[in-house]
C-alpha cells in the first residue's frame, strides 16, 4: 500500500458530505485512465481541483482538502462506447457563485460542456479527456412546488404555479450574474461529490439492489426515461442515479480500460453498514475487503465500496 493508497483509505468514510437529514454520502469516485498527466489538463487546470495526493499507482484530487476523486492511470483506452458503467459523476458546488464560476473557468478554456436546466437543480455537462462523463450540479429542490405526470412525461411544477420540464434550457445571463470572483483560484472548500449516475443492464435489478438491499429510498419515477434513481432521505432525491440507455444486452467494460473502477458509499455508522451487508448476503451479493471498507458489485457489474462513517 502506498502513501496515497493511505489517503485513500481514511478519505474514504472522513471526507465524505454529511447532509442533515440525509442518511449516507458519497465518497471519492475512482476512475481508470490511461495518462493521469494528461487527465489533471482537465481536472486540475481546467476545473480546479487541486492534487491532494500523489503515487506512481494513483492521483487523488478534490477540493478545500476532501478528496472527490482518484484517478488510477495505465489504463487501455476505450475504442466504443456501450458498456455498463460511468454515465458521470457529479461535482455538486456550495453556492450560486461557485457555480458561475466553475462555468467561467470552462468558458475561458473553451472546453465543451452543456448548461441544462432542471429546476431542482442547475447543472452542466461534460467529458473529461478520457471520456468520462462529469456533471456539475447546483442544487435548487426548494425551487420545485410540486412533482406530477404530465402528457409529456414528469411535470415540475415551480414555487410560481408553472409546469416547466425536467431539462430545459440554462438562463446564463442569471447564472453567470452570480459570479463575484475573476481571479484564477483552486475550488473552494464545499465541493463535494452529490451524486453518481451508472450505467446498468436492467433497471429493476439495479433498484433491487440500491433500494431494497442498500435501503435507499426510490425518488421520483423517471422510468419513462428509461431510468431510476434513489436518495438519501433528505430534500435532493437524485444521489445515485442508473439508467438502461446503453440496452439489456450492455456488458462491462474489457478489463484494464478506461472507465468507473469504482465509486464510495458512506454508510451512517457500523450497525447500518452491518445490516446492508446482512441483506447482501441474503441476496447472494459477495463482499470484499478493500480499502478500510467492503467492496461490493450491483447487478451489472458497477463496483461499490461500502464503509462506515468514522
């Protein structure tokens, strides 16, 4: 084990998010590249995370000290898409302005990336170099009145009684008028990693596992989406997110590629993450220890390491 591996291991349960009300938080995400020099020309240059700790075997990165994600390099690249795994990870900011600014570091980069709108939360999308996907999200739940169908689908209905969709356009003009800051800085302590959204191979096999093994509660139903989520009980039902998009037929990435290694779970205390484990093992579901914690796979393959708040 080496002198990151050890940041690693007690970053995993002690710089998670803690939410009040909420009843886990994600930890680091781990991603395979295959240049991690080349990898930190957008994470650390572009979007400004800071590199917290550094071996031949792995990059840990994040912000304000928590480590958000650790990229391992080596890995072969990717030639197609439609595997399971990595749909994207999400950065999810403080405030309004940190987000602005996060939107004006890419701008002025010129990087590619897609303001979207979703009510309960703004967000931007995006690809690292190694073709992983990255949301940038600022959550908004309070601005959402009520959720009901509609004939188009999911309606949001907003605090002034209109029905706007769950992705529309982002009004930058408002969201850019937030930004305070236009010196380069790394970004700021508050950052944290809100939500994962995997690709899997059949979603009522992944809400099984997410819902009634791990215990996460389902939030609103996108299923006409082709996708699901679940939360954390607290107001922003969107923490881990899978979707059906890549076909029942998806299989996991080749071996050693590019991709999701794994991403965290920070389970409450020892006796939820006991119970988690007794209904795994009732389920069939094989634990692993690794890094401080239990490694776990979902249906489709998406590896997860269970740990304990410290």
């Amino acid at each position: 084990m080496g002198a990151t591996d050890a940041v690693s291991e007690s970053s995993s349960a002690d710089q998670a998010k803690w939410i009040p009300g909420e009843i886990s938080a994600h930890g680091p995400v781990h991603l395979d590249v295959s240049d991690g020099e080349r990898s930190l020309l957008l994470w650390r240059d572009v979007l400004g995370l800071e590199v917290i700790g550094r071996t031949d075997e792995e990059i840990s990165i994040g912000a304000g000290g928590r480590i958000l994600v650790v990229l391992h390099p080596g890995a072969d690249p990717v030639s197609e898409r439609g595997y399971v795994g990595l749909y994207h990870l999400a950065i999810h900011v403080p405030d309004a302005a940190e987000f602005a600014y996060v939107l004006a570091r890419l701008d002025s980069a010129r990087y590619p990336h897609s303001p979207t709108e979703h009510v309960f939360s703004k967000a931007t999308y995006l690809d690292d170099l190694e073709g992983n996907g990255i949301e940038i999200t600022l959550e908004t739940p309070w601005r959402v009145k009520e959720v009901r169908n509609g004939p188009g689908g999911i309606e949001l209905i907003d605090q002034e009684g209109v029905a706007r969709p769950g992705v529309g356009h982002l009004d930058i003009q408002e969201t850019m008028s937030h930004l305070v800051e236009k010196e380069v800085r790394p970004l700021k302590p508050g950052n944290w990693i809100g939500h994962v959204h995997v690709h899997v191979n059949d979603i009522e096999a992944a809400r099984v596992f997410y819902s009634d093994l791990l215990g996460y509660p389902v939030g609103t139903d996108w299923s006409f989406m082709g996708m699901l989520d679940v939360h954390f009980e607290g107001e922003f039902e969107h923490r881990i997110a899978f979707n059906g998009w890549q076909g029942t037929g998806a299989t996991q990435r080749p071996e050693g590629t590019v991709g999701l290694r794994h991403f965290t779970l920070v389970l409450p205390g020892q006796a939820e993450l006991d119970a988690a484990l007794e209904r795994l093992a009732s389920a069939g579901v094989h634990a692993t220890p690794q890094d401080g914690g239990l490694m776990v796979s979902d249906p489709s393959g998406n590896r997860v390491l269970l740990v304990a708040k410290r």
